[in-house]
C-alpha cells in the first residue's frame, strides 16, 4: 500500500507541470526554485492528507460500499483523481502565493510585496 502511495505520489506531482506559471522579472532559475519549493510543499500536504485517509479508513472502514465491494481497481482510480485535482489546485495556490499568473489567468500576477 505505501508503494502504490508513493508512486501515485509521484504521478501526481507529475501532473502538476501541466500550468505554466510565470512573473514578471522572474530569472528560470528562480522560477525553477519556486516550482520545487511549491512541490515539496504540496507533497507534504499530500501525504499528511492519504495519512489521515488511511487513518479514517482503518478506524472506520472505507466509503468504498459506494462502489462495488469488489472494484478496488474503481475506488483506485477515483481516489487517485481526486488526489490528482487536489494537487494541481494546492500547485495553483501556491505558486500564485508566490506572485505567479497560470497560462490561463485573465491578467498577469504581480510580484509579492516585500516583506518587512
């Protein structure tokens, strides 16, 4: 079960690279960090969320009677799509935290405000 965690982990991370972000006097490089940044923070939310998952699941049995009882494979792939959203949503957020606009935003970020 952790190895199936951990590789959709990395799937999911993965998925994040589909927004293109960008910021006005942005080096690659800084952009390059920012995106790392943010996918160490979204993994980390990631997991501590599948932890509390797991956690419920054990305490109080799966929502998966929803499905079939015997579809492990139906409930994977909609967990695994809802892990999928969740990510690329927590990816948006914080890049735009940063200062970042996606491909897709109306009007282009701009930089954060210096902190004091």
């Amino acid at each position: 079960m952790r190895l199936f965690a951990a590789m959709l982990g990395i799937v999911v991370l993965a998925g994040c690279a589909d927004t293109e972000f960008s910021r006005a006097n942005t080096s690659a490089d800084e952009m390059r960090r920012d995106e790392a940044a943010c996918r160490r923070a979204v993994g980390t939310q990631m997991q501590r969320d599948r932890n509390i998952e797991s956690d419920i699941g054990t305490t109080v049995g799966t929502q998966g009677q929803q499905v079939r009882p015997n579809d492990s494979q139906t409930r994977q792939q909609i967990a695994s799509r809802g892990d999928t959203v969740r990510s690329e949503r927590l990816m948006e957020n914080c890049m735009r935290s940063r200062g970042y606009a996606g491909a897709k935003d109306p009007k282009p970020a701009t930089p954060p405000a210096a902190k004091p």
